[in-house]
C-alpha cells in the first residue's frame, strides 16, 4: 500500500498546477506537502488536457521520489541501533514542554552511567533486542547493587526509544514489558539523631553561621535541593516562617528552578526560637561581609553563602555534616536522615532555650 497519495491542483486559482500530495507517517498521522509545477492552466479544453498530462507526470515523477524517501527512512528506522534510538528519545525530551531540566540531566546521566558503559560494545539493533537482553541489563544494575527505584529509573530511556520504535510499527512489541524487576529485599531505613545526640550537633555549629544548611535540616527538614535553593526573600523572621518554593540542584550544572520536587513540596514551615536566633546571626553576619565586600560581595539572594557571597555548592552540607559527626563522635547519619531526626524530636526540640 501506498504511503504517498496526490493530485494537481490550481492552489489559490492562480492558473498554476500545483502538486498537492499526503504522506502516510509512521505513527499514524499524514504529513501534506505541495509544489508547483509551473505549468500553466490551459486557456481551452485541448491546451488544459495536455497541460494537465504533463502536471500529473510531474506528479507521478514526485510521488516516486518520497515513496523512495519513505522506504529508506522506514529501513533506517528498522536498522536503527539501540544507543542511537535513545539519544534520538533524549533529543525529543530535551525539547520536551513541561519538562524540568534537573529532570532532563537526570536522564543522561542514566545513559552516560548505566546504559552506555553496558551497551556500547555490542549496540544491538532495536530489532535484535530481545526481553532476555534486557533482563540481563536490569540484574547487570542490581548486581552493582542499585535498588529497584533507581532501576526503574535508568530504564526510563530505554523503554523511551522502544516505545518510539513500536509507534513507528518499527517492533512489535517493546522488550522492557516483558523483564522481571528486581524485588528488596531489606526495606530501607533512615536514621535519626538522639535528642542529646541533635543538641550536641546544633550546639556546635550554632556560632558557625556557614553551616546553615545543617541547622536548616536538622531544624526544618529540609532537603539537599531546598537547602540550595533556599533564599531570603522566602525567609520571614518576623513572623517566623520559612516558605518552600525554591530548589536548586546538580547534575553536569548547577540548576535552579523556582518549583519544588512536587506540588506538595510547596510548604510554610514555622521558625523555632532557637533557629530563629541563628538565622538572625547568619543575616547580620552576611549584610557586615557584604558591607566589607561593596561591589565584589557575589549574591544577596540566597541563605547559603560563603563571606564573600559565593553561593555554597549543593553538596557543601552533606560533606560539612559528615565531617562534623566524625569530630563530635556522633552516629554516621546523611544529611536526608536529618529530616527524620527534625520529624521525631522537633517537638522536644523547639522547647529548647536559646
């Protein structure tokens, strides 16, 4: 069947034929196209038969050539390999609407980490792929170990590409439907700090106002990304409330979106008189470094800067806090389990002095 269809037309009446064609795409839809011919419209029914005659040859000429064009995309989409197919998946998502970026650079370090390093040497053809190749992917990543979450994860590419295959009736079917994931075995657990054990902390940084990322998870809760992304103009110390509507994050670069992980990220958290206080310090102490600095002081936007107003990296507070416990000799937690230890103890906690 013909995946190219046509007629001559005399567009907008100009006395011109026009060829006017459908292409049949892949994936269901048509694509219209049309050229002129330039040949004339006959000013009498002989001249017009002959005029005619000759458009329609054009035509056939033209219908040949994208039914050329068309069998030797189709070939290529069916000979295409697998690495190619999802790079061609991350350039559609790169120009994908709605789309965060952190999202995006998320999805090539999939390929760059997991898929590439794995697939590069063979790079089989998508239609060589069977559900046992990629089976044997998915126990390759649970083997290094990485939990079921992140597998799903990693696949996402992949399983793009072969959805884009089978849309363009490229394969059958797409092999990822058919794997068997990885199921954990041992739940993870997060840890949490003592009520003397978080004290111990706060004390020892309260006079420190560059480790405001801690105080604000061990406080708030707040995540790596909010911590980042944190600035002033969400701080209220009047009336004591942080609001959460920022969040910066990295990749290949530092990103910053002003939107949270999900819409229910979006939070009012009230400031504890304790934090309150070091807050206060942390502000005084940067508006006297952005005196001292004049024009060289970086940033007045976020709550986490260094005295020049170099805004600290994302992963400042994770490497501040696992130094910090090794020197207190406290129990080796993330800087995400403090968002556990802010959830249990922050009722104890706020009836803390200043």
């Amino acid at each position: 069947m013909s995946r190219v269809t046509g007629s001559i037309q005399d567009k907008n009446h100009k006395g011109v034929y026009h060829m006017m064609v459908r292409i049949k795409m892949p994936d269901g839809s048509t694509k219209n196209k049309s050229k002129s011919t330039g040949i004339k419209v006959g000013r009498n029914k002989t001249e017009d038969k002959k005029a005619r005659r000759e458009a329609n040859a054009m035509l056939e000429a033209w219908i040949l050539e994208l039914e050329a064009e068309a069998e030797a995309e189709e070939e290529a989409r069916q000979n295409r390999k697998l690495l190619d197919a999802v790079n061609a998946w991350l350039d559609w998502k790169l120009n994908f609407d709605g789309l965060r970026k952190n999202s995006y650079q998320g999805y090539v370090s999939y390929v760059n980490n997991h898929i590439n390093p794995y697939f590069e040497k063979k790079n089989p053809y998508l239609t060589d792929v069977k559900p046992s190749d990629i089976q044997a992917f998915v126990d390759w990543l649970a083997a290094k170990p990485l939990k079921t979450e992140s597998i799903k994860k990693i696949l996402v590419p992949v399983r793009g590409a072969f959805d884009d295959a089978v849309r363009e009736d490229a394969i059958l079917y797409n092999p990822c439907d058919k794997i068997k994931l990885p199921t954990t075995k041992h739940k993870f657990k997060g840890k949490s700090l003592t009520k003397a054990e978080a004290i111990k902390l706060i004390s020892a940084i309260e006079q420190d106002p560059y480790k405001v990322g801690i105080m604000l998870a061990i406080w708030l809760g707040l995540r790596r990304s909010e911590i980042a992304g944190l600035r002033w103009q969400d701080v209220d110390l009047v009336q004591d409330k942080v609001f959460i509507r920022n969040t910066r994050t990295k990749f290949k670069d530092e990103i910053e979106a002003e939107q949270t992980k999900s819409e229910s990220s979006k939070r009012d958290i009230a400031i504890p008189l304790r934090l309150h206080n070091y807050l206060t310090m942390v502000r005084a102490t940067q508006d006297r470094n952005k005196e001292l600095c004049g024009n060289g002081y970086k940033d007045d936007v976020h709550v986490c800067v260094w005295a020049d107003g170099t805004t600290q990296s994302t992963e400042y507070p994770y490497r501040a806090l696992k130094k910090l416990l090794k020197e207190l000799g406290l129990p080796d937690v993330r800087l995400h389990d403090l968002r556990h230890t802010a959830a249990s103890l922050l009722y104890s906690l706020t009836k803390m002095t200043a």
